[in-house]
C-alpha cells in the first residue's frame, strides 16, 4: 500500500507538526506533501521525503506572510499529483483535505479543526488582525469566496477522523459531516540537562498570535506578581514584551529537552486560548502540573476540576487572577500520579493502534 500525507504548512513545529510527525511514524515510508517547507524542520521531516508545491519558490516574506497567498492556496493544493497513492491522510487545519485523490484512492483526513478564520472565528480574526480598513472589504471578499472552496472541497474526503469532541461538532455544522474522535498522540518528553535557574514559576507554551490571549495571561501576572515563563515566538512578541512586568520571562521555541525542564521545575501550566485540543498543557501534566485552562473547547474533554488543574470562566484579567488564587491555594493538594496518568492516556502507542484500527476496520482496508 503507497502512502501519501498532506500537511498545510511545515514552517513551524507546533501542535499539528507533531501529529504529522507521529503519523510519519506509522506510515514511515509515505511522502509527504506541504504548500510550504522551512529547511529549519529538516531533523523532524527529512527533506528527501518532502514534496512542496509550486509556491515555495516565492519569495521568503511571501512564505513568512502566507495570509496573503490566500487566493492561490487552493490552487496549490489542488495542484498535488496524488495518482500513485492508495491512500491518502491529510493532516489538516485549512487546506491540506481539499487535495484531489483518484477514484480508487482513499482519503482520510485527520482534521485539527475546520479553518476558525473563515467559520467560527471569522469576525474575531478580522478584529485580532487590525487590518487597514481600507483592506478589509476585500478581505472579507477573500474570506466570502474561500468560505465557498472549503466547503465544497470537504466534499473530496472519504473519511474524517477528528483530534476532539469539539471539532468533530465543527466538523458536522461546517461541512454536514461525521466523524470519529482520535485525540492527538503527546509525547512524554525526557529532560537530559537541567539548567533551569528559576523554580515554582508558571509556564506557557504557545505561539505568540493574538488569538491565543497572551495578553491577558501577562496582564493578570502583572497584578498577582506570580512568575511567569513564556516559552514561544511569533509576529505578537514585540506587543507582549511590552505589556510585560518583571516577573515575565520570555524565551524562544526551544528544544524538546529544554522543553521539558521547563515543564519540569513549573509550578503550573496556563492557557488562555480556547483549544480544539492543548497539546502543550497535557505535556505540561507528563511531569504532574496540574493546568489552569480556560473553560472551553478541547480542555474540558481532559481536565477534571480539582483533580489534574482548575478551569477559569472568562477570558478576562480578574477571572483569571481567580484561577491563579485557586491554583496556588490547592496546590499542595494535587494527586501528581493522578495528573500523570490523567496524560498517558494521550500516548503514541494509543494513538497509533486507533490510527491503524480505523485505517484497516472502518476505512475498508484499502
């Protein structure tokens, strides 16, 4: 069986480049396929298994700004030959399902969620963004006329595996579709250097877009004088660092060991965002933190109130300077095996016999 995978973008190695990677694992032998392609993702994703479309020969700042390739993305994807493979599994946030596959192929896709810019975060993505006002009645066009392709294209998939309950109620109000819930695959990462020189301290893992509510985060820090790491980069840093008072610290991506001593001398973990899933925070309980997340989307389908972290109601400064209290007051309370098992429930091994499981019961054995 030939195997092709189809990924959005592989620029950054975040949440969705490790699912990528984990399915690489069961499928080692599948090329993969990319709209854009950054050599610095070389050692997750070797370059001889790599095909990128036409459009990673543009110019580097159209690559960093893809937002505004947006009318040529489906032509790209669209432009994949996929006439060899048996089976196809897009891994897909936006464009990577709308691949077209031969009547004989099976397509699954893996979706990470249905695109939130063009459905359900539409109007809060236009406000986040501050773009010119004079641009904005175009974009919206752009946004009307791609709402239209992503629709149409979810049509050209066999079979839809979602990473969480809430995506997969996205799924069937966006595209009227239905799917099986397979939650990502979180790796137990091994801290091999501990060089760390501050403890007890509150951690965030994200990238730095104004989506994901860092702002709040630090504001709400600023007023409890709680330390606070943020390990992460993005186009939002420059704002952040400004907001931030001297109990925030800010570090870049980093390596996976690094990763994990941070997560390791971390009083606790905290997100702002609402998740189709939060695979950062679930690393975080791995080494017994419990995580203050706010109450909505995929956290609610792993953190049990009191148990392995607490929920906040609002994303607003005083709502979360209350989850802040309530952590740092049950805190000697916290079962860490409890925190610790509550996250192997996410492991590879399970992962990948529900993967395998799907492709060869459910997806007829192609």
């Amino acid at each position: 069986m030939k195997v092709a995978l189809v990924h959005d973008y592989l620029l950054n190695y975040g949440g969705a480049e490790r699912v990528l990677s984990s399915l690489r694992k069961i499928y080692p032998d599948a090329d993969i396929f990319t709209l854009l392609y950054d050599k610095r993702l070389s050692k997750y994703f070797p370059k001889e298994k790599i095909k990128v479309s036409f459009l990673d020969q543009l110019p580097s700042f159209l690559k960093k700004h893809h937002k505004f390739l947006l009318p040529i993305l489906p032509i790209a994807v669209e432009g994949f030959d996929l006439s060899d493979y048996d089976l196809v599994i897009s891994s897909s946030s936006v464009f990577a399902k709308g691949v077209v596959t031969n009547p004989g192929t099976t397509h699954i896709c893996y979706c990470h969620s249905p695109a939130r810019f063009l459905w359900d975060y539409n109007e809060r993505y236009l406000k986040d963004e501050k773009n010119n006002v004079f641009f904005k009645p175009f974009i919206k066009y752009l946004i009307h006329k791609s709402r239209i392709w992503d629709r149409s294209s979810s049509e050209r998939v066999d079979f839809w595996i979602a990473n969480s309950k809430v995506t997969q109620e996205r799924i069937k109000k966006y595209y009227k579709k239905t799917s099986v819930v397979i939650h990502p695959p979180v790796k137990h990462l091994t801290c091999k250097k501990d060089d760390i020189k501050i403890k007890d301290y509150f951690l965030v893992v994200s990238r730095l877009s104004p989506y994901k509510k860092i702002d709040i985060i630090i504001k709400a820090f600023n007023e409890t004088g709680d330390p606070l790491v943020i390990v992460g980069g993005g186009r939002d840093k420059k704002r952040l660092k400004k907001l931030a008072g001297e109990n925030v610290i800010f570090t870049d991506f980093i390596s996976d060991s690094e990763l994990a001593c941070y997560y390791k001398n971390s009083k606790a973990f905290v997100m702002a965002q609402e998740e189709d899933f939060g695979i950062a925070p679930v690393e975080a309980m791995y080494f017994g933190k419990p995580v203050l997340a706010y109450k909505k989307g995929g956290a609610e389908e792993w953190l049990t109130e009191g148990k392995n972290g607490e929920f906040f109601k609002e994303q607003t400064i005083e709502s979360l300077k209350e989850g802040i209290e309530k952590i740092n007051r049950n805190l000697p309370n916290y079962n860490r095996s409890y925190i610790r098992e509550s996250a192997e429930r996410f492991n590879f091994e399970k992962f990948k016999n529900k993967i395998e499981n799907f492709v060869n019961n459910e997806a007829n054995e192609v």
